[in-house]
C-alpha cells in the first residue's frame, strides 16, 4: 500500500511508535511472504516481542531491519523515516547539521543516515525501472513549477 505523506504531521499520525514503523517495513519488505534473509528459506517463525524473528532452517535469530539499510543501527525507524521523508521533501541537498538538529540526533548520526541513504539511492534495485503503476504527479507538478 502506498502513502503518499504531504506534511510531516501525516508521516507522524501514519508512524507513532516503533511497533507501527516495523509493521509497516514487514509489509513492504514481506509483501510476498516472509523470508530469512540469511539462507533465503522461507520458513519464518516470530517471537512474541513481534520484533524478532527465526529460521527454521539454519536457525538465525534476525530483525526485520537485516539485510536493509537500517541493518546495525539503534536509531529508531520512526527517525530512518522522517530522515527519508525531509530527504525527499527537501528542494535541495539537506546538510546532516540540519538534519542532526531536526532529528535531535548527533551530527555524526546524521550524517550517518545521510551517507546510507545516498548510498541506497545509487543501488541497482533503486535505480531500476519501475514497474506496474507509478505516481510521479507531485515530481511533475514540481519541475513544471521551477
């Protein structure tokens, strides 16, 4: 399911706390089923905590957050989100001092998710042809604007 998220308030009502924010990562990321990210099997089990999971066949404990780019971080996903969100809301580059300061995280943090986020966006699966139906009227909007 896409949302498209016009003010910050909106990402803040869809996302208000870190259970919603894994809810909605497992949704996108396992639409088609869940899957260990270490073998590939597909024979998942949860714990009761809803935020850990296992394999049943080579038995490693994982987070929905493996094999992502939120992988080895203790930065709540409700910040990787708005970080995502000012990102592409943004008209130009955002400063990581201006997103530490958004954020009330560390600068060094920041520039942190700065640097993945670019880093994503430079991913074979990121730069790929869409496919099926895609909504591009606010980018359309914004270039006949400028």
């Amino acid at each position: 399911m896409v949302r498209n998220f016009d003010i910050v308030f909106d990402l803040m009502d869809a996302f208000p706390d870190e259970q919603a924010c894994i809810d909605h990562l497992r949704s996108v990321r396992w639409r088609d089923g869940e899957f260990c990210p270490h073998c590939g099997d597909n024979r998942v089990y949860h714990f009761s905590d809803l935020k850990t999971f296992k394999c049943r066949a080579c038995r490693q404990r994982f987070s929905i957050k493996v094999g992502t780019i939120f992988e080895d971080t203790k930065l709540p996903l409700a910040k990787w989100f708005m970080a995502i969100w000012m990102i592409t809301n943004h008209d130009k580059v955002i400063a990581s001092t201006m997103l530490a300061k958004d954020l009330k995280i560390t600068q060094k943090t920041a520039w942190f998710v700065l640097h993945r986020l670019r880093h994503a966006a430079q991913t074979k699966s990121f730069t790929a042809p869409l496919k099926g139906d895609a909504e591009a009227g606010h980018l359309a909007y914004k270039e006949l604007t400028a």
